[in-house]
C-alpha cells in the first residue's frame, strides 16, 4: 500500500505549467511564425507546428522537464507517437519505435544536421543528456529531402541549448534511489556584437550493482559518461555560422554479479567525437533567397565484449550539404542543391564476421525541393533526390507533402515518399550478442528501400473560452527490401538476411488534448499497430511489438507558476514473441499488456527549481527476462527477450539553477 | 485493487484542482494592471513570471504580450504598487499603473 501513497501525493495535486515554446533555433526560421499561442492560457509543452507541411511535435524545455530522468532516451516519456524499451536485459540500451517500427528507420539529426547513424546508434539515444536540450522536433512520415533520403518512418531533431541563451549559467544535479547521480553545467558568453559561445558539460554515474529480480544479472549495467559540447554561433550581417564540437566517453558494465563465481560480463566502452558547422548567406531577403553550406564529421569507437564474445567497431563519417534556396513572388519556394556522405566502418568480431569487416560507402547526392501554395489554403512540397551508392548503386527518392487548410483551425495533411537506408547488421542486432543463439549474417545484404504513406488531419475547436484539440492519423510503411532478423525459426539461431515477400507497418493514432482548467492540461492518446515481416517463408506479426499504446498524460501548474505537478499513464498493449523451442519452451508465446505511470513533482523558486518524481510507479517488471540466466555459457542463455521493464520503480530526486541575464 | 487506487487518486485531484484555483483572489486584494515597456516576446514574460510571482503577497499574475501589460493580484498588506514598479525596474523594465482596482470592485 505504500507504494500508492507516493502517487496519491502527486495526482492529488495535479498542475500545470504555461510557458510557450521558446525561440527556436535560427536554422529553422519558418517555425517562428508558425506557433500561434494565447498570452493567458497556458501553452501546451509538446506543440504541433499547424502551419508546418509536415505532421511536426515540438517538445519544448517544459516538456522536456516533466521527465526530469535523464537523456534523449527518457524524453519521451510524456509523448503519444514515440515508444521507448529496452533492446536487450543486460546493456541497458534503449531504442525508440515509431510508426510501430525500429528506431534504425527514423533519421536522427542535430540542428538539422544527421547524427548518431550506423554503430552509433544502438546506444546514440543516451548521448544527449536531458538539460542540454533547448527542445526536440519530432516528425512522422518521410520528410524532406533536403536532409537526405534516410528517414523512412520519421526524423528527430534535437536542439541544443543556443550560446546566446537568457541565462548564461546553469547547474543540473540529480540523484535516483538507485544511487544514479548526474550533474550537467552550461555556460555561455557573448563575446562580442558578432560571437557567442555556449559550453555543455555532462558527468553521470551508476555505478552501483542492482540485482532486484535475484537473477543473478544486474539489472541495469554500471555505467559512467563524460560528455561535453561547445556551441559557436557567428553572425555578421547577411552571414550566420554555427559551430559544434563534441566529445562524449562512456563505460558501461553489466552482465552477471559479482557474487556469481566466474562471472559472464558486459563491457562497452566508447568514445566519439562530432564536429559540424553550418554556415549560411542571406543573399536577398525580400526574394528569400540563400545560400547555405553544413558539414560534419564524427569519430566513433566502440570496443564490446559480451562474455566470451569481442565486438569491436570504428566509424568516422563525413557529411557535406550545400543548398540554394529562392523564394518567387506567388510566395513558391525551390530550394535545390547538393549532398556528400561517406561512412567507414570497421568491424572486428571474430565469431560473427568471417571476413573482417570493413565498409566504405559514399553517397555523393543532388536534390530538388519545390513548395508550391495554391490559394492559401494548399500547399503542396514536391521533393526528389538523386544519389549515387558506392555500394548499392544509383537510386532515386521521390516525396510528395500535401496540406489542406480548410479553416484556420481544420487541415489535413498527405505524404508518400520513398526512403532508403544502408544496413548495419551487427550493430544494429548486438543485442543478440547478450544471448547464445548462434548469429549467421546472410552475405549481400541489400540497401533497405520502403514508400511511407501517411494522413492526418487535426481539429481545433473552441469549447468553453479554451481549445480542444483534435489529430487522428494513419500512417503506412511498405518495404520492398528490408534487413530482416528472424529468431522464429531456431530458438537457438539468429538469422539475418534480405526480406522474402511482404513486409509492412500500419499506424493509427488519434489524440486529444485539452486545458480543462486554467493551467490543467490533458493529452489522451490510443494509437494501434499492426506490423507484419515476412520471416521463414510466412507473413507474420513483428515479434516484441506492443500492438496498441494507450497514454494519458497530464500537467497542472499553479498561478503563479510556483509548483507543477505531471503525471503520465501508459498501458502498452500485449504481442508476439519469437517462437520458443516446440518440445522444450523456456518462453510464452506472447506477451501481456503492461502500464507504466510516471509522476513528477516539480518546485520553482526565484531562479532555481527542485524536483521530486517516479517511474514505473506500479513497480511493473518482465518476469524472467533474460532466459537461463543461472547459465550464461549453455545454449539456452538469451537476454535478448525483452518486452517490458527490467527495473522496477525508481524515485528520483533533483534540483535546477539559472543564472539570469540582467 | 490498482486500478481502485488510481481511480480514487484522480478524483483526490480533480477536486484539489477545483478547489485550488476557486480559492485564489479573496476580496481584499488589489489588483493592478501595469503597463511594462518593453517586453519582447516569450523570453521576457518568462522572466517577469518567474521573477515577479515571487515578490511578496502576490497571488496572481497576467503577462499580455500584445497590450504590454502585467496584471497583478496581490495582498496590498504585505506589498505595494510602489514596490512592485521597483521590482519591475529591478529586472529591467519600466511600469506604470494603469488601473488599480480592489479584487471584488
């Protein structure tokens, strides 16, 4: 019973905040306009771009404090269309899914510039530390083709806090009952008319052993993180540049505890550097005409043993985009240019990779993208890009977006595209590493390709001096080649090869939110998946995907905007495993619908904040999820089955501070 | 047994909702529009609200950004519209009285 008093405390409570979205970054000059708010009623923390031609969320810094824990991975937390688990129960690394689909088919960017791609990804969502963000956009459905062909189902757009922010100094520290600390610093100067800089510092530590399920695995891997980030920002007249340099280190331990003789151990560790800059040139203003240039280069290295196993990877990527843009007088829009990526990766993993495995691949690429506005109340972005793979040849990606107002507060959106993305098979399956299935990797593997169709229309309606707002969607991706893992057809054997027949993803979601009482909001959200691979020669249902997600998500500030109170509810729905062994099963067949709730408590006071909160209040965790745990060297040993929560609930502790500019 | 306490837990909530924000404003206050210069947007009305709400025996607080005006609800034994023209140039703005009026005027 004492579990619930915690909850009780904080729902019995429930309020809001009412800050608005706050400047966003310079790149992204067309959002400015489009977000239309109330002074007197509080600004929802997750705002869709109405007038964007894209189906856009902007989760701004309050929203991103709701879930005050800890990294781009728990952001969101609060948020209807992106889900986020576990990708196996032994290295902690998360994955989203969006549009009922992998976190692979959705293209991260910094500043609109692409990030975290190929062995990066796995465990890139835990490099971006929550405080460092000034807001996050996140879009469904092909996108433009201005930042590439990869964004299949959507893209996520993190930006980081400017260097010329309102408050120049900021301290974050937090604690977790799991003795997790974290401390995150920003400062930024501005050092003349022309030039400011900003310099994010991140130092957390876990590195206490956990073993609450008594299976002998920690829970949750030790893990320790140094990351900082320096922000550059130039303007000269017509001229803008922005720069960023980035360094992040990461340990991370887990596996069997110390008390088991001979223990089979985790250890990842990881270094990476990122650069880029964006430079850009106004070269008429009235006509909207520019010229922009980004390049950006990354080094990463990440040395991984999963007992016995070695899995050693290196990548440095370089990426250039110049882009041309001009406005006409009718207020159409072409923006055309010209892109370059190329990827070297390095594999080293002896059991797995018979040929060492390296892997050059440039993408030199041209694109066009033209918007077209008929009437004021259509607008239309025809898109299409042309590149050239190193490794997969020449290919085309055409996009179409569509958007209908037919009021102010009614429109419909309409987008096909193809998208297209180079495979990365075992960085992308090392979850299966922390198993002992048997991991053969099919040779020619083909580049994946997939059309995205999508619809959604969104409603707002007066009701009682306030706003109801209403989205329903449908999304659809249908892959006509995909790098398929089948751990259907031996419980023993993990089999990773190009997609025979059909495979496709469905995505239904409606929402609604709503400010019930002034500073009191409320978002409720059902969405439904239905996604299909062919694996083993028959269509089925995607393994270790929840087939419906249901979220309620509430936020209540009071007046004066001293205390806020959030709570969020999730039941994510039950679906299939892979197929446990016939004669001997060590696993269901399925899995159950499970929730998870989340409440945070938060304190403002005159510059400063503390924060008080809970996750997975219910104590919800997968039973059994690692299988044969007692016997990490036996064949049966796998902790790749997971679905649910691993760890149980944790309450977490933290406090805020900013200095403000006078 | 869960879904009973979550139930219960967010009527408790609802109704300390409802309660909360009826209790705000009592008769004796005094509320103020304040005419600000000049405030530019989203950043320096997070500014006032975060700074302001924090002077004393201030219950209530309205940043319009379209008419440059703060609306203050204060208890005018603990505070004075004198005071808060002072903790407005403090962070930076000038303000002026535009209306005074008691709460239940």
């Amino acid at each position: 019973m004492n579990k619930y008093i915690f909850l009780l405390f904080s729902i019995s409570t429930l309020s809001i905040q009412a800050q608005q979205a706050e400047n966003d970054s310079v790149a992204e000059p067309q959002e400015r306009q489009l977000e239309e708010f109330h002074v007197v009623h509080r600004a929802p923390g997750l705002i869709k771009m109405r007038s964007s031609i894209f189906d856009t969320q902007k989760l701004t810094k309050q929203e991103l404090q709701k879930a005050a824990c800890c990294n781009l991975s728990e952001s969101f937390e609060t948020n209807p269309s992106v889900d986020v688990s576990y990708s196996d129960a032994a290295t902690g690394a998360k994955q989203i899914k969006l549009l009922g689909l992998s976190g692979a088919y959705v293209q991260m960017l910094a500043e609109n510039v692409p990030t975290l791609r190929g062995i990066a990804a796995p465990f890139g969502l835990g490099y971006t530390p929550g405080p460092w963000m000034e807001s996050i956009q996140v879009s469904k459905g092909t996108s433009s083709v201005l930042n590439g062909y990869e964004a299949l189902t959507g893209q996520i757009n993190v930006v980081h806090l400017q260097p010329n922010a309102e408050e120049p100094l900021g301290l974050n520290v937090y604690a977790s009952d799991m003795r997790r600390m974290e401390a995150n610093a920003n400062a930024s100067v501005t050092l003349n008319d022309n030039l400011s800089t900003i310099l994010l510092a991140h130092v957390d530590n876990d590195t206490r052993e956990w073993d609450r399920n008594g299976d002998g695995f920690l829970d949750q891997p030790k893990a320790k993180q140094y990351n900082v980030l320096n922000k550059w920002d130039y303007r000269n007249g017509k001229f803008m540049s922005y720069s960023l340099l980035r360094y992040l280190h990461e340990d991370r331990e887990g596996g069997q505890i110390r008390e088991v003789p001979d223990p089979y151990k985790i250890g990842i560790a990881t270094n990476r550097y990122e650069f880029y800059t964006r430079n850009g040139i106004i070269l008429d203003s009235e006509k909207e005409r520019s010229i922009g240039l980004a390049i950006s280069g990354s080094y990463h290295e990440q040395d991984a043993r999963y007992g016995l196993k070695i899995y050693d990877a290196e990548q440095s990527n370089l990426y250039a985009n110049l882009t041309f843009a001009t406005g006409f007088n009718d207020g159409n829009k072409l923006s055309v240019g010209a892109s370059f990526n190329r990827d070297n990766i390095n594999e080293y993993s002896p059991l797995h990779l018979s040929q060492g495995g390296v892997f050059i691949e440039n993408v030199p690429g041209i694109f066009a993208e033209y918007s077209l506005k008929l009437h004021d109340k259509i607008i239309v972005l025809l898109g299409l890009r042309d590149d050239y793979s190193s490794r997969y040849g020449n290919f085309l990606t055409p996009r179409l977006h569509t958007k209908f107002d037919f009021s102010k507060s009614f429109y419909v959106r309409a987008s096909v595209g193809k998208g297209y993305r180079s495979p990365n098979a075992l960085a992308e399956n090392s979850y299966i590493l922390a198993s002992n299935r048997t991991l053969t990797i099919n040779d020619n593997l083909k580049q994946e390709e997939a059309w995205n169709y999508g619809v959604n229309a969104t409603a707002h309606i007066p009701l009682f001096d306030k706003e109801l707002t209403l989205n329903g969607e449908f999304y659809r991706t249908d892959f006509s080649n995909q790098v398929v893992t089948d751990l259907d057809s031996d419980p023993h054997k993990a089999t990773i090869a190009n997609l025979d027949g059909k495979s496709y993803a469905n995505s239904i979601q409606l929402e609604a939110s709503y400010e019930l009482l002034r500073g009191w909001t409320l978002t409720a959200a059902h969405r439904i998946t239905d996604a299909k691979t062919s694996i083993g020669g028959k269509l089925r249902e995607k393994p270790l995907t929840s087939r419906y997600k249901s979220l309620l998500t509430t936020s209540y500030r009071t007046r004066l905007k001293k205390w806020q109170f959030d709570f969020t509810t999730q039941l994510n729905g039950g679906g299939r495993l892979p197929d446990p062994d016939e004669d001997n099963p060590l696993w269901d067949k399925e899995f159950e619908a499970y929730p998870i709730l989340n409440a945070q408590v938060t304190k403002f006071f005159r510059g400063w904040s503390i924060y008080l909160g809970a996750e997975n209040l219910t104590n919800f965790k997968q039973q059994n999820p690692i299988i044969a745990a007692s016997n990490p060297t036996g064949t049966n040993f796998d902790a790749s089955m997971v679905w649910g929560p691993i760890d149980g609930r944790r309450i977490y502790v933290g406090a805020r501070w900013n200095l403000q500019k006078f | 047994m869960n879904k009973l306490v979550i139930i219960c837990a967010l009527l408790l909530g609802v109704t300390g909702v409802v309660l909360a924000q009826k209790s705000s404003a009592k008769s004796a206050d005094t509320v103020t529009v304040f005419a600000v210069e000049t405030m530019h947007g989203d950043h320096c009305r997070k500014r006032i609200e975060g700074n302001i709400a924090f002077e004393k025996g201030v219950k209530d607080l309205k940043v319009d950004l379209e008419k440059q005006t703060v609306t203050v609800t204060y208890n005018p034994r603990k505070n004075s519209d004198e005071k808060l023209i002072a903790a407005f140039e403090k962070l930076g703005y000038s303000a002026k009285i535009v209306r005074a009026t008691a709460a239940n005027l």
